[in-house]
C-alpha cells in the first residue's frame, strides 16, 4: 500500500495542465460565481488534509455560526477513521486523494479547505473546481505565481469562489491598525517593518522538501510579512531586493531558503524592511511608522492573542480564535459576495506569489526586481 509520503511526492509531481481566459475579478464576485442561496445559512465545508493545522480549522469551525464541517479528503484512513467519529462525519462524505472528484456527485458539500503542502494545491483546487465545489486554499496558494494563477482561471472558468486563508484579514486588532491608517491617524506612512520566523525542527517533513515546499521559510513564514506589509501600507510595492544567509547546508538543501532579508519598495516612498528565516526563534513582530503616530506588534501574525501597542495607547480590540471568524466571514462572502476589509480571494494570493518568485529572482541575481502587481 503505498505511503501517504509517496502519494504526496507523486501527486506533486504531476500537474493539471488547463487553458483558461483571463480572470477578470469584478465579474467573478458579482456575476459568474456560483453565490449559495441565502437561505441556505450554513457552508458545509470539507477538508482536505488533516495535518496539524487542519485539525486547527475543524476545531475552530465547531464555534462557527455559519459553517459545518461536513467531510474529509486524506490519503490517511486512520486519520479518516478518527475525524469521523471525532466530528460525526458520515462515511459517504469521506474521500482519499485519489477518488476526491467524485464530491462532484455529493450536494451535501458546497466546499473543500485545502490544507495540504504547497506543491499539491494547484492540482487540488483545480480539480475541487472542476467538481462544482468552492475552493478554500491554505497560504502560500501554490508555489509560484503561474501556478497561483492558473488556479484563479480555473475558478472563473467553474464559476466557483477561490479564497486564501488569509486569517489575519479578519482579525480584530489588525483591522484596527488598518482604520487608523486609512484614517489618517498615523499621518503619512514612512516605514514598515516586518519580522517572521522560527527555528524549524523536524529535518525530514515537507516544509523542508523542496518538491513539495517549493523553498524554505520564505513560503512558510515570509509570506505574512509580504502580506502584512501590503495591508498595514495600504499600497502595492513596485520593486524588491533580497538577500540570503544560509549557515546549514545539510538541513536547509538546494532551494529551501533558511534565512532571507528583502526590502519592498512602494510608490510613495515608503521602504518595507522585512525578515524570513527558519533558524531564529521570537520574531514575529510588526512596525509601522508614520508622521503622526506608530504602531507596533508583538506578537502580530501568531494564533493569538495578536497584541499591541500604538502611540495613542494599546491595542484593544477582542481577542478571537482567528480561523473562527474566517470561516464565517468566508460563508458570508460566498453567501452574499460580501466584500472583506482585505482580500482573500485569488488575485490576492497571486500577488503575494509573483513577490516571492520576484525575491527569490532578487536573490539569486543580486539585482533590484521590478514588480507590476496589477
């Protein structure tokens, strides 16, 4: 029986090839979606991939007013066996990798979560598309922006909603942040800083496989400050540069970044100075300076509680369990096209992709990088 391991490295190894016209967003969320009735109050939900953090998701949903936990998708039947008595999942919603487009045929699923390594999204989210079903896909979306892509197109052409799990879009105290910016509060922006990482432990999981990663910490880690940066500014950068400082050879192979600093810069002026690494514990902190004011959070992408401190005093707004709130903000965007603060659907994850492939060009060439996010 093959392994779930070996199942993971073929399925990577083997994308959907797909030829789709461009997306045009506007239409996508007000036209060509299929928007479930309001009537049906509930979003019952799939997850594919019952890892760590997908049990992460299934425990937040039980909290959930707007969504169910209605199935499974693993390549693991133990996992199955648990997950179906632990949340009272009926056998015919319970599927493995290899069978998962028969959900086409299963109207108890209006959605599947993607929560599996990055190189198997693409394929994933195509085919969970292909079925008829909504498509909620864990961040990094995929491991490039072309792959990024074509999963949006194959979304629009299904007329299906893809969103990235992009928790912190709704989280109380970073939506705060982003009101007082807006609000003019800080004054005008002149600075950000963005500092994310860990020191990873296990050498043989797939965060640290290059063919089912596709890079190191930049992917896992870095992408919040990328994001963050974006949201907290309010701006898109037009140009990266890069650095990379790797003091582990063995552990962090030919293409799993262990450490890299990179600079965002954006059309007003305003420098973002960001950090991702593997190799260094504590960091997981936001700045943000403006002419009036700042603010700073430690920690500001963490599972919670996020916290911080502006210079009219501290950050306090509710604490909530962030995949909670996701999930019924991500029902009412699917119910009734609502349209979140920030972003979470495709295109957003797009550009966060062509900032990385863009950083590891940087990297590699030693040389500024232009950006076009639009």
């Amino acid at each position: 029986m093959k392994t779930r391991r070996l199942f993971l490295q073929k399925a990577s190894l083997s994308a959907m090839a797909l030829a789709v016209p461009a997306f045009n967003p506007l239409s996508a969320m007000t036209n060509s979606m299929n928007i479930v009735s309001k009537d049906s109050e509930v979003l019952r939900v799939a997850i594919m991939g019952l890892g760590s953090y997908g049990t992460r998701v299934a425990e937040a949903i039980q909290d959930c007013n707007r969504v169910k936990l209605v199935g499974v998708i693993s390549g693991t039947p133990s996992k199955v066996e648990d997950w179906k008595s632990t949340y009272n999942i009926p056998a015919k919603n319970c599927y493995d990798y290899d069978n998962f487009d028969a959900i086409k045929d299963n109207p108890d699923i209006d959605a599947v979560y993607v929560i599996t390594p990055n190189a198997l999204h693409k394929d994933q989210v195509i085919r969970v598309a292909k079925a008829g079903k909504h498509a909620i896909c864990e961040k990094p979306m995929a491991i490039s922006a072309e792959d990024g892509q074509a999963m949006v197109d194959a979304c629009k052409t299904a007329g299906v909603h893809l969103l990235i799990g992009y928790r912190m879009h709704f989280e109380p105290n970073t939506l705060e942040v982003i009101r007082m910016r807006k609000d003019g509060e800080l004054g005008e922006i002149r600075f950000f800083q963005g500092l994310c990482g860990f020191v990873i432990g296990d050498p043989t999981q797939w965060r640290l496989d290059r063919i089912l990663s596709g890079g190191g910490a930049m992917m896992d880690i870095g992408i919040y400050a990328i994001n963050g940066a974006r949201y907290m500014i309010g701006e898109e950068p037009i140009w990266v540069t890069a650095q990379e400082v790797k003091t582990d050879s063995e552990k962090f192979k030919e293409g799993i970044d262990e450490t890299i600093t990179f600079q965002l810069g954006f059309p007003n002026g305003v420098i973002a100075s960001c950090l991702s690494t593997y190799n260094m514990n504590n960091l997981d902190r936001f700045y943000l300076n403006g002419s009036n004011g700042w603010v700073e959070m430690q920690p500001s992408t963490g599972y919670g509680p996020i916290e911080g401190q502006t210079h009219a005093g501290p950050l306090t707004e509710p604490i909530v369990t962030h995949q909670t709130v996701q999930m019924d903000e991500m029902a009412a965007i699917i119910f009734e096209g609502k349209q979140p603060e920030v972003p979470v659907n495709g295109e957003e994850g797009v550009k966060d992709m062509k900032i990385i492939d863009a950083i590891f060009e940087a990297v590699k060439t030693g040389e500024k990088v232009a950006l076009n996010l639009s």
